[in-house]
C-alpha cells in the first residue's frame, strides 16, 4: 500500500483550508492505553450537496461484498 504524507493528502488539505483541524483528537481513558482511548473528529455536512458516490464494498445482512467498479479498477 502506498503511503500518502500530510503535505500530500487532500482531506487534510481540504479540512485546514476551512479552519478545521483534521486530525484526530484523542485522550486515554486511564494511565495506560490499554484502558481505553476515546476519540473524536469535527466534520460538517452540506445537505445542498449531491455528489455520486462509488463505495468500496456493499453491506447488508449477509456481509459485506466488495464493489466490482471498485475491485477492476
């Protein structure tokens, strides 16, 4: 897999362009992170957007099937 770096990487780009910070925050939930961490991110949502989306795999009840678009491309 390759790795995309963060002066590279167009949802980080894309969130601090706007005054967001895209970065995960995150705080443990004891003295050691075997006790937990609890995490958040801010995002927003445009309700007056439609944008077509090709997801990666389909799920439902039975699983989760990969998306033949997806998978040939």
């Amino acid at each position: 897999m390759q790795r995309t770096l963060n002066n590279k990487d167009f949802l980080l780009s894309a969130g601090a362009a706007n005054g967001s910070d895209p970065i995960v925050e995150y705080v443990l939930l004891g003295k050691d992170v075997k006790q937990g961490i609890f995490a958040w991110i801010n995002f927003g949502v445009d309700a007056r957007t439609s944008i077509p989306m090709n997801p990666a795999t389909f799920c439902a009840a039975e699983g989760c099937k990969v998306n033949p678009a997806v998978q040939s491309a």
